[in-house]
C-alpha cells in the first residue's frame, strides 16, 4: 500500500506544529485498510519520526477493533478512555485507532461523545469508517473529517484514455461523480505541475453545479479543453 502523499504532508505539518485536531473521522471510498494504513502511519510518525507502518509495537497507540459480535461496545471505549487520560511518554500523544467504527453500539457512541467533548489536553482518537450515517450525527460533528478517495494513494497522471473510458458505456452519474473525486485527488498531488487541469477541472464541476449541465457533456468538454479536441 502507498501512503496518500499530499495527506501525509499536511499531517506531518500538522504534528510538527502541534495543532493535530483531538478527533479524526477517516471516510470515503477507499476500503478502510487503507484508512488504517494511514493511520498506523500517522502514530509511528508521533512516536517515531517515521510515517510508515510501524514495524515493532507502538507503545502509546491503542487499536480497538471490532468483537465476535461485529460491534464495539462500550467496555472498549471504556478502555480508549484509560489509555488516551494516562500521560504520554516518548511521544507528545496517545493516539487510539478505532476500526470500523461504524458498528459502535448506541451505548458505546454515547460514550465516545463525552471523550470528544471534553478530550484530554495530549489524545488523538481516529475512527476509522466505510459508512459515517451509521453514527450519530452529534458525535459525527466533533470529529474532523478526512475524505479518502479511491485514487488517494495513486500518482500517476489521468490521461486521455481515462476520459475516454466513461464514454464507451451507459455511464452513471455516479460514476462521473467518482471520476471528478479521483481525478481532484490526482491532481492535488502536484498542485504546481497541475495547476491548469486543476482550475479547469473546478470550473467543470462549478458549472455542473450552479448551471445544472449535463455531466457526460461536461466531461467531454474538460477532456477537449486538457487535451485537445477529438479527432
């Protein structure tokens, strides 16, 4: 698996700057062993200077993960509160990883709730989720939201065959809705190099909006405007 470059760089600055949020919710397409790639990523980078995937066990970082059942209860959340309340020691937080924090019993997220609203001063909790309805919309709104598309971890430029490949079926507008996410989170990833494809592919999606245009004759006009017209 590949780290998600452009995030890695606003969290290492994040860090380095102390200004971490208490509470993140990673979603969105990606599967969530990505998500929890990341990150694991993130708190060997606390802990170690490092932003991989820790190779030995991290000493302040706790993961809790689902039980038999498929549910997270609250004698787990119980648990994250002990670990995230004791103060850290080689790193300037304790950071608790939740999996699959979707399947939180009602119990155990009423329980969460109180955490985040009143968080301790060195704590980091990451709930990891394919699906954030399954939550409580007031325990939702504590946390910071990071999106992970499905192209997150991808570098390589879209190229014309890219577009081309939502023209060859009956494309739906989620579909194209999934292409303008994938092909945002490429081009941030040198927002420099791509400074062009990345105004022009804004203004697509701003006339999508407030104009209400039809999404294939956008794409194709984004594709004739990147790469010239079709022959």
């Amino acid at each position: 698996m590949i780290v998600n470059k452009f995030l890695e760089k606003n969290f290492k600055k994040l860090a380095e700057n102390k200004k971490l949020s208490h509470a993140y919710l990673f979603f969105g397409e990606e599967e969530n062993e990505e998500k929890f790639f990341f990150a694991q990523s993130l708190a060997n980078f606390l802990e170690n200077g490092v932003f991989e995937p820790p190779k030995i066990l991290l000493r302040e970082t706790l993961i809790v993960s689902p039980d038999e059942r498929n549910s997270v209860g609250i004698d787990a959340v119980r648990e994250i509160k002990r670990f995230l309340w004791q103060k850290p020691v080689v790193s300037f937080c304790r950071a608790a990883i939740v999996k699959n924090a979707d399947v939180l019993t009602p119990e155990a997220q009423h329980a969460v709730l109180k955490i985040v609203e009143e968080p301790p001063e060195n704590s980091l909790l990451v709930f990891i989720v394919k699906n954030q309805e399954n939550l409580l919309p007031t325990l939702v709104s504590r946390f910071q939201k990071i999106y992970f598309s499905l192209s997150a971890g991808k570098t390589s430029d879209f190229k014309k065959s890219d577009f081309l490949k939502l023209f060859g079926k009956e494309t739906t507008d989620e579909e194209i809705d999934g292409f303008f996410r994938s092909l945002l989170a490429n081009l941030t990833e040198n927002k420099i190099k791509n400074a062009a494809a990345l105004k022009e592919t804004l203004k697509s999606l701003k006339n999508i909006k407030q104009f209400k245009t039809n999404k294939r004759l956008q794409i194709r006009a984004l594709m004739s405007t990147l790469y010239g017209k079709e022959r």
